[in-house]
C-alpha cells in the first residue's frame, strides 16, 4: 500500500512541475496587445510625416455624417500645404469597407485638411486609411477608431 502513495506523490510532484514549467514559458512569452493602437497622432509609414486625426465636433458619433480633421506636419514640425489626399478604410473584423466615401474637401490652414463624408454605421473596430501626396513624398497612415 506505501508503494501505491509513493507513485501517487511522484505523480503529484511531476504533475506540479509540469504546470510550472508552462507557466514559466508563458509569462516569458511575448503577450498580444490588448487592442489597436487607438493614437489619435503617429508618424505616418515612410515617417515623412506626422498626422493628427479627430472629429471635427470632438466627438465620435455613431450613424451620422460628419466631418474629422487631418493635420499633417513634415517630420521637421513644418505644416504640409497644398497635399493630395485619398481616404478609404473599412472594419478589419468584419472585411468590409466605409459604407460612404470621406474626401479631403478643404485646407484650413497649418496643415489642416477636413474630411468629410465619414460615417461609422455600428460598433466597432474602424479603420481609415489616408494616402497623402505632397512635396516631401508620398506616405500614408491608418488610424483605428474603436465605437
């Protein structure tokens, strides 16, 4: 009977190692992000430049037009004038696209560019993608709006 408990510990112990050694590799593992990166300012891909994103209003509002603004300065801090701009974007998750077509439809001034036409139809994880075309180069940045 004494040899039974024997093999019995020995596999407790084993057993106790073993969740041991897999924890140990999973703390030392690199953890996923929690989310995208949700920045409302990065460099842009090629970091020729450096875009801002927001609404227009200040808030993000779900089913409604509404205009955002993009600001872009060159990597130096100098406002980019005079930039071509394309948007497009859609929901990663769900593969599809905007349900509207967002333009680039005035300069403000200091690099600031409204979109308009942006309209996030349901809760999500969003993404606009903006190509930018202007004298230092061509670029382009994604921003991730999460509703």
């Amino acid at each position: 009977m004494a040899s039974v408990w024997r093999y019995i510990l020995a596999g407790l112990g084993l057993a106790a190692l073993l969740v041991g050694a897999v924890a140990a590799v999973y703390l030392v593992l690199p953890q996923p992000a929690s989310g995208p990166d949700i920045s409302r300012s990065k460099k842009t891909a090629n970091a020729l430049f450096l875009a801002s994103f927001e609404p227009e209003r200040g808030v993000v509002r779900q089913g409604e037009l509404q205009s955002w603004l993009l600001t872009l300065k060159t990597a130096a801090g100098a406002p980019v004038e005079g930039a071509a701009i394309t948007v497009s974007g859609g929901m990663p998750q769900h593969d599809h696209g905007l349900p509207t077509s967002p333009q680039a439809t005035d300069y403000l001034g200091d690099g600031r560019y409204r979109i308009d036409g942006v309209k996030f139809t349901m809760s999500g994880w969003w993404q606009l993608r903006f190509a930018i075309s202007a004298a230092a180069g061509s670029d382009s940045v994604v921003f991730n709006i999460v509703l």
